[in-house]
C-alpha cells in the first residue's frame, strides 16, 4: 500500500523500476481470522523488480570516500562533497559526502542527511567559474589568448568596488594580463573585465549554455537546478562583471563536474548518470541509454581550455594540486558565503538580511587527471 517506496536517491528517482508489482491471494478465515491454507487461491502472481546496475566503481568510491572523511576531519569543515566523472560518457564512478549517515541506524537518522550535497546544495562557485567566462569569450571570438586586460585591483561598478584576493600583496594589482595570467592569478578584476568585453547577454547565455540553472537530469532524486540571473533583471554590468568570478549566481557541485567535462572532452555538454543499466527478473540485461551529447565549444576552443587550465596547475596559485609525474588542468574555487545578519532600519527596528560575511567560505578545485588522455574529471569541496 505504499509503505515499501524508494524515498530517497536512485531507490525514489527509479522506484518504478525497482519496485515491481505486489500479487494478489484470496482466502477464508477461521472464527478468530487466521487464514485457512488450503483455502488460499493465487488471483496475481507477484512481479519482482529489476536490479540495477551502477556506473559507481566500488574502489574508486572507497578511495573517495577516505578521501572526503579525511577532508573534512583535516580542515574542520561543515560539510565536504567529491565526485569523479568519466568525461567523455558523463558515467559517475564516485560520489561522497561528508557527514553522512549509517545505513544501520536509518530509523533514528536526522532526515536532512538523506540529500546528496552533490546534487541538491546550491552554492556560489568562485573562482572556477572564471574558466567558463574565459571559454565563453574565446568561443565567440571577443577576445583571444593574445588580448590583456588591465587589472589595477579596483574596478568600480554601480558604487561597489570589485578588488582582487591578493589585494594585500598588490594594492595597485598585477597591470596587463592574458586570458592565461587572470587562470593562473585568479584574477578577479581581470576576468570581470573579460565578461565585460564579451557582453551581459552572451555571458548569461554561455553559462545556460553551459547546463547552470538547469537540471542535469541525472538519475537521483532531489536535484536543484541552480540560479543565474540575466543581467537586465538583476543590476546590470555589476552582475555580468561578478558572475564572470563565480559571484552572484549558483549552482551544484555536478553542474560544475559537468561544465568542466566539456573542456576535457572537446567541448561537448554530456548527461551526468549513476545507471548503468538493468535486469529484469526474467535475466534480461538492458542497456540505459543517455541521451547524445550537445557541442556547446568550438573543439579548438576547448583544446586551449586544456592548455590554459594545465597552465594554471603548472605555473599559478594552484600548483599545490599538481602531481608527480602526471598532467593535470584545472581551477582552485574560494567563494564567500552570504549569511543572515541582523541590522537595524532607519527608525530603529531590527530586520535581518543576508550578507557576505568574513570567514564563511566554499573552498573546491575541479579539474581532471591526466590532461594529455583527458578521461576523468575530479571535484572536492569542502562547505
């Protein structure tokens, strides 16, 4: 009668699959209400449900999960969130999150731990949404590698000052920077003012473009689509210019998996998926079918993402994510969290808005490992 229902992950999202059909049985009671066997007649013979087959491998994930515990116990965090994806299917071959919860003591756990963070936290990104600025300029010919940008770390729109994080170290900024030094700096100025020459209506359709503010249709329940706003219905070139350094907007750490899979994998936008495929009760296998991938990157446009995202490894501030003996490309993400604080009107009443507070940040990197085969793209979040 319901009871026996998926409620949460791929048990809810393909409960239809993995449920299949109760039977049905008549029989008549004795004066107390026992059932009388030999009385018993099969009206529908009970239909067992298919097993599926997961795209997760089960040592990856455990290297994974280690991975995340350790994680979130080093850096004191709230929350840590990993994922490892086939970039050229868009398979996932591992998904953790920290605190998680004991299968074995399911009735007494807090119900909010049943959400996968991966897919249904919204957040603002930071820095690794510079990548998507840069690809997006580069693939409609606004700019080219070539081009510099003037960072004086103090590029000021609509009365708000937009500065960079290495403000300290250099007040006056870094002066002229290619595409390749705002990556390899993370620049905030210097990638405000790509999304700037590349226009508030371009920027917002490459991040839509890009699968932000849609689902992935992944095959897990509870997935948010996240928010980007269109520049004419928020404030205008303030909004292009922080969206272009991961401000402003949100999204999950799958999208961003997604995103970046398009970089490794030539430019191609895949479908994120956890099913494999199935086998019904009568030993039938099926293959799940994705849906073909949308080219959303000139294959060019893609290839210098590779060489600019290995550039940022090797030679900027996240070469502590590189590797002996191996390539790798990718983004280093530090955004600040906007949180409720309370403040007082005019006329003295109290009132609570949320606004950047100091301290309270997302740190992640994306990328992928090796860059040359570009076969598998890595996140780690810590929240």
């Amino acid at each position: 009668e319901g009871t026996y229902v998926g409620r949460f992950g791929v048990e809810q999202k393909q409960n239809g699959l993995l449920a299949g059909a109760p039977g049905q049985v008549t029989a008549q009671e004795d004066v107390i209400g026992r059932r009388i066997a030999e009385s018993a007649t099969v009206l529908t013979e009970p239909v067992d449900g298919a097993d599926l087959r997961l795209t997760i491998d089960a040592g990856v994930q455990h290297l994974l999960e280690e991975a995340i515990h350790d994680t979130y116990r080093t850096n004191n965090a709230r929350g840590a969130t990993g994922l490892i994806m086939d970039a050229e299917t868009g398979a996932i071959l591992a998904m953790a999150s920290y605190p998680s919860y004991d299968a074995n003591d399911f009735a007494t756990t807090d119900a909010e731990r049943f959400s996968n963070p991966a897919v249904s936290r919204q957040y603002e990104p930071g820095s690794v949404m510079k990548a998507f600025t840069i690809a997006a300029a580069l693939d409609a010919g606004a700019i080219t590698t070539r081009d510099t940008f003037d960072d004086d770390n103090n590029l000021v729109l609509r009365g708000v000052r937009i500065q960079n994080a290495d403000r300290a170290d250099f007040p006056y900024g870094h002066g002229r920077l290619t595409p390749a030094d705002v990556l390899a700096l993370s620049n905030n100025v210097g990638a405000a003012k790509v999304g700037l020459e590349l226009g508030g209506q371009e920027l917002y359709d490459a991040f839509r473009r890009f699968g932000f503010g849609s689902v992935t249709g992944i095959e897990l329940a509870g997935e948010e689509p996240g928010l980007v706003w269109h520049p004419d219905e928020a404030s205008g070139e303030l909004t292009t210019a922080q969206n272009a350094f991961g401000q402003g907007l949100s999204l999950t750490a799958l999208q961003l998996v997604a995103g970046y899979a398009s970089f490794a994998n030539g430019g191609t936008l895949v479908t994120p998926h956890v099913i494999q495929g199935w086998t019904d009760p009568d030993g039938t296998y099926h293959e799940a079918k994705q849906p073909p991938g949308e080219r959303i990157l000139r294959p060019e446009t893609a290839e210098t993402m590779v060489e600019l995202l290995t550039n940022a490894i090797d030679d900027g501030i996240a070469n502590g994510a590189s590797i002996p003996g191996y390539t790798v490309a990718g983004k280093t993400g530090t955004a600040q969290i906007a949180g409720p604080v309370e403040t007082k009107t005019d006329d003295g009443e109290t009132g609570t808005r949320f606004q950047y507070i100091p301290g309270w940040v997302d740190s992640s990197f994306v990328g992928f490992l090796p860059a040359g085969d570009r076969k598998l793209v890595t996140l780690v979040l810590i929240h």
